[in-house]
C-alpha cells in the first residue's frame, strides 16, 4: 500500500477568520479529490505555536510546511527581487474587489506568479482576499482630502502609507499595532485605517464614529506551496491541489465579501456613521496620491499597470 502524502497546511489566523475556513475548505476538498492518497493536517494560527508569522515563508520553503497564506506586501522584504509584487498595495490601483480578483486571476497574476516561483522554493496556487483598507476618525465625516487636514492618523510603519497620508493631508503616526491601539484608545491619534474586520476586532469603533469606506489599500494574501514537494507529486495529485485551491479561493473570497456586508449594517445599527464617496470624490483622492503612482510607474517598469487594465 502507498504511503499518503502528508500536507501541512498552516495560517496565522484564528478558526473563525475567513482565512482559516477556506483552509478547512481546501482541506476537504483535497481529502474528496484523492480520497487515503493524502492526508492534510491544518493548523490555525502558527503563534500558538510559539512562532512569528512570518516563520511560515521559511518553514514552506524549507519543507517543514507543504503550504501556508501570506500577505504580499511582506515578500518584497524577504526577496528584493520580487519589488514587483509592490503594484498591490499602491493606493487606489483598484477599484473593487471585482477589478482586483480579475488582476490576480488575470495578466498580473499570472506575472506576479511567474516572478515568485523564479525566485524563491514555492509554487503559487492563486490569491486570497485581505480586504479593502478604509479610513476611520473621532472628529468628522471625511469626503475629501480636505478632510483630513491636520488629522492624526495612526498608520503600518510602511513608506507607501506614510507617503499616501501625507499627500492627503494628514499627519502620519506610524506606529505597530499594539502601541497604536493605545494610541487610539488615548485619542492620542485621531485616526486610523485598516479592512472594517479588524477595524471591529481591534475595538476601534469603541472611539471612532466615523468611517469613509475609501477602500484606498488592497490587501492580497499568496497561497504558497513548496516548490520541490509539490513538482515532486503524480500528474493527478499536482492537479488536485490546484483544483482545490481554486475552490478555496473563490470560498475565501464569497466570505469576506459577506463579512464585510454584514459588519457595514452591524456598525450602522450601531450608530457609526459610514460615508460612501462617489466617484467625483473618489477620482479626487486618485489625483492626491499620484506622485506615487508616477513613481511607481517609474520604478516598476511600464509593462505591469496595463495588466491591471486588462483584468479590468
């Protein structure tokens, strides 16, 4: 009898997070597809485990782990050779969800893809949903740039971020999570901005009551899967797990976009206000931040934002 092939599947998210429950989705799916030739293990959040999260790149490119999700934006870091992948989080790239699940699934993705597995010991099986970042405030309803003049705003330690606020008007206080939970605890800052989930994780609207969904980041996480196991596997096995990845994202991506519904009417029965900028008052944030995207453009190369034109 054959041997199973072991897969270890692990995240850095809690059970309920959308994250995990499309890893419980891979998981079943993978298991149906190939029935006792494979057995996958899946572990929630790997700092239960005493590790950091971004412990998990290593750990699959090593082998330790057969797959795990993370954010792009901390690739970039890791391999400078990947400075590609910066194109998700440039502010205002796209316009919803739709515009960016076409980009990942399309011309970019495909990319962005090649450019990872040529760098690195993973194989990419697609792109999860981390969200839209929107904008929320103790002092006012924020339309405009005009807005935010003057206003504290607690933000990732990430030049992009920093840069972005600033041309918008803001005053950039850029701090980690833990300090800058306090510091919007304190009202030391007036601001903030992350995906409205962890906007009501982190008890934020506690001390904000307003919230413009100004969607200015997006934020994607890489499904990635050791290289050598993975072109190791049987012809059937290597498509299974990529039918299965599918799967999982379009899972993924169904349930952070319900999430995200959901929580939008629990705020407003909870009295926050949510403002939903038009398109003219959206083009006038685009037009605030594009020195950074002529940068952008400049440093990247011209070849990667037509792709995010064709997946539109």
């Amino acid at each position: 009898m054959t041997q199973a092939i072991k897969f270890r599947l692990a995240g850095y998210s809690p059970p309920d997070s959308t994250h995990s429950q499309a890893s419980i989705h891979f998981k079943e799916c993978l298991e149906k597809r190939l029935g006792n030739a494979v057995d996958v293990d899946v572990y929630w959040n790997i700092l239960d485990f005493g590790y950091r999260a971004d412990d998990l790149l290593s750990m699959v490119e090593c082998g330790l782990l057969t797959m795990c999700y993370f954010s792009t934006s901390y690739l970039t870091s890791l391999f400078p050779e990947l400075y590609q992948l910066e194109i998700i989080d440039l502010p205002f790239v796209f316009e919803n969800e739709e515009s960016a699940h076409s980009a990942l699934d399309g011309a970019l993705g495909k990319y962005l893809t090649e450019k990872t597995e040529e760098h690195t010991g993973y194989r990419v099986m697609g792109y999860w949903d981390n969200g839209f970042r929107h904008l929320s405030n103790l002092l006012r309803p924020v339309r405009a740039p005009a807005d935010l003049k003057g206003m504290r705003i607690r933000l990732q330690p990430n030049e992009v971020h920093i840069k972005t606020f600033e041309l918008l008007g803001a005053i950039p206080v850029p701090v980690d999570l833990k300090e800058g939970i306090e510091k919007i605890v304190s009202h030391e800052v007036d601001a903030q901005e992350n995906p409205l989930a962890n906007t009501v994780t982190y008890g934020v609207t506690d001390h904000h009551n307003h919230i413009t969904l100004s969607a200015h980041f997006f934020g994607a996480r890489g499904l990635y899967i050791h290289k050598e196991s993975f072109d190791s596997w049987p012809e059937d096995v290597r498509i299974a797990v990529r039918e299965s990845a599918r799967e999982a994202i379009r899972v993924q991506r169904e349930l952070a976009l319900s999430k995200e519904k959901a929580l939008r009417i629990q705020l407003e029965e909870e009295g926050i206000e949510i403002v939903d900028l038009t398109p003219p008052e959206r083009k006038v944030f685009v037009e605030a931040v594009e020195p950074i995207l002529n940068d952008a453009r400049s440093r990247l190369g011209g070849e990667l934002f037509p792709l995010i034109e064709k997946g539109r």
